[in-house]
C-alpha cells in the first residue's frame, strides 16, 4: 500500500486548499477512505471519511467546512477545504486500514 498526499501549504484565515491522496497497491474502490491531521503539540484527529458507498462522515469541528470526495478510476481522494482558521494548522494525513501517508503540511496564518 503507498498513498501519497500533496496539496498542503500556507493559506491566510478564510481562504482555501485542496489537498489530493493517490493510493495504490489495494483494490481502491473497494475500502473506507479518511484523512486525519496532527496539530503541533496534539493527538491525531480523523477529519473526513468516505466510505465505497460514498457515504461521508464528519467531526463537528469541521462540518460545513471540509468536504471529502474519491475518484475511484484514478483512486485519488481529495479534501477541500474552505473558511481555513489558524487552528486547522496541522500535517494532514491520507489512511486506508492501517496504512498512512507521510502527510502533507497545512499552515493557516495571516
């Protein structure tokens, strides 16, 4: 399993980023797809899943802000995420299972 994230970078309060995840080395469609961030100083948080079915779950800290979408012909999944504030700092992951990106780092700040 490889999955490599991109897409991070410094955003001021407000504004957007996209970030992708291209997996390989399973059988993409058929699996539960979540990112997770770790903000300096703190405990991993999961942010989005996406199950096959495209049924997607969201923690209450970012509702309404991120969305998570997949697309399984090029098994890429994507987070956009808009209103950033300098909390969503962190190194956003890419997880299948128990396999993890190296992440990607986000910074919100003016």
């Amino acid at each position: 399993v490889q999955l490599v994230e991109s897409g991070g970078g410094l955003a001021q309060p407000g504004g957007s980023l996209r970030l992708s995840c291209a997996a390989s080395g399973f059988s993409f469609s058929d699996y539960a797809m979540t990112w997770a961030r770790q903000a300096p100083g703190k405990g991993l948080e999961w942010v989005a899943q996406m199950l096959p079915s495209g049924t997607t779950y969201y923690p209450d800290s970012v509702k309404g802000r991120f969305t998570i979408s997949r697309d399984n012909a090029n098994n890429k999944i994507f987070l956009q995420m808009n209103s950033l504030q300098p909390e969503d700092t962190a190194v956003y992951y890419c997880n299948v299972d128990a396999d993890w990106g190296l992440g990607t780092q986000v910074t919100v700040s003016s």
